[in-house]
C-alpha cells in the first residue's frame, strides 16, 4: 500500500491543491460530510472544555473554521497555523478583527514556537497532510507545556468487508472525488483527498504513533458513523 508520506510526495499541497481550493473549501467539506463536521468539531471543543485551554495552537487551521470556534472559548488565546497562503486569507476574512487569534503561515514540522507555549494544540483533519509525522509529533510535543493536551480528529474508516464498512470505501473511493471535483472544479484536490484517507494507517497504528513521540494516556474514540476519528494524548 502506498503510505502517506508517498501520498503526500505526488501532489503538489502548499502551492497547488490547498490554495487552489481554498475558497470553496468550506462548503465542499459540509456536502462531503453530510454536515456532520459541525458534529464532529463539537466533539473536539468539548475535550478542549475539558482541561486548561487558555493556549491554545490549532494547527493545521485551513480557513479557520475550528479556529473560530475555539476562540469562543472564555479567556482563549488562539494561535492558527497553516502553510497555505489561500486559507489563511479565507481564515483572515472569516475571524475579522478578534484579538485573541492570531494566525501565522508555518509548517508542522518546524513550529516556529518556544517550548512548553501551549496547553492544547488542536490538528482538525491536517494530520494526513504533514510530510513528515513523526516529526510533526515531536515538535507538538515540544511546544506543549507538560500536561498539555494533543486533541486530533481526522478520518480513520475502519478495516474490513462489512457491509457498512464496504458503502464507506465507496463513497471515499467513488463518490467524494466527483463530489468535490463538481464543487470546486478541482479534480486534483480530491483525488489526492481519496488516497490519502484511503492510505491513512488505522487508528491503532496512529496511537502507537503518537505515542512513540512521548506522549501518554493515548487513545481514540471513533465518532459516529465511523469515518471519523478523534485522537487524544498528554504530554
């Protein structure tokens, strides 16, 4: 099977796909999850309500639409992070004027941030898009004070031939490219969001992931109806 690195190797991310949907990337995801992703980043606030938010890093932020929620959270300090130029400016447009986001262009692997910054750092479906994991990890780590929570969601379909499991390797293979190639005019973007959700290692493989970057109390809860999966560790 191809991994996800390899994935991420033959598309052009920063300054092809991500910029070149950064516009429509919104209401394509909203058609593309039925509007469960509003669902889902409810989940995600919800663990972040759960413990010491005051900073917090969303990485991987895109247009912004998590970092927006999170930055209703009392007394939040928001920082957003993303290598795209596009999404930002969409993100920019998004949150307005709020003083208490501030959204930089950066990557992952290199997170321009002391150590021990952050008391959460969110990563809402941008975990497949990192070149390098395992280095990304680290450095989350890094910038997290100890403590602090890693709170990712990302799509994780489950293994196996059931039958609910075989309409969901349907939809992702068939279906969810021509839906977002229709919606954004970009065929590209969703083929490539096709084979990486398609190559993405199954949720227990990303814990022990996660966990050999030194983090603890590790797990996973898969979020209904089962694409999706929402990751949680401490530093």
């Amino acid at each position: 099977m191809t991994s996800p690195t390899e994935i991420s190797a033959k598309y052009d991310l920063t300054n092809g796909i991500f910029n070149a949907i950064a516009h429509r990337y919104d209401r394509t995801n909203g058609i593309l999850s039925f509007g469960l992703n509003a669902l889902w980043h409810k989940k995600l606030i919800g663990r972040v309500r759960k413990v010491p938010h005051q900073r917090i890093l969303d990485l991987a932020c895109g247009t912004g639409t998590l970092t927006k929620k999170l930055a209703r959270l009392q007394s939040a300090k928001i920082i957003g992070l993303d290598p795209s130029a596009n999404m930002l400016s969409v993100a920019k447009k998004r949150l307005g004027a709020r003083e208490n986001v501030i959204l930089k262009k950066g990557y992952a692997e290199s997170l321009p941030f002391f150590e021990d910054s952050f008391q959460v750092v969110t990563v809402s479906y941008g975990i497949r898009n990192f070149a390098d994991m395992e280095a990304s990890l680290l450095e989350i780590r890094k910038v997290l004070e100890p403590g602090g929570r890693l709170i990712i969601l990302e799509f994780s379909p489950e293994k196996g031939n059931s039958p609910g499991n075989v309409l969901k390797k349907f939809y992702i293979h068939k279906v969810l490219p021509r839906i977002g190639w229709i919606s954004t005019g970009q065929k590209q973007a969703y083929q490539y969001l096709r084979d990486s959700v398609e190559s993405f290692p199954q949720a227990g493989v990303i814990c022990s992931k996660i966990e050999n970057a030194g983090f603890k109390e590790v797990s996973y809860t898969r979020l209904s109806p089962g694409i999706a999966v929402l990751f949680t560790g401490i530093r």
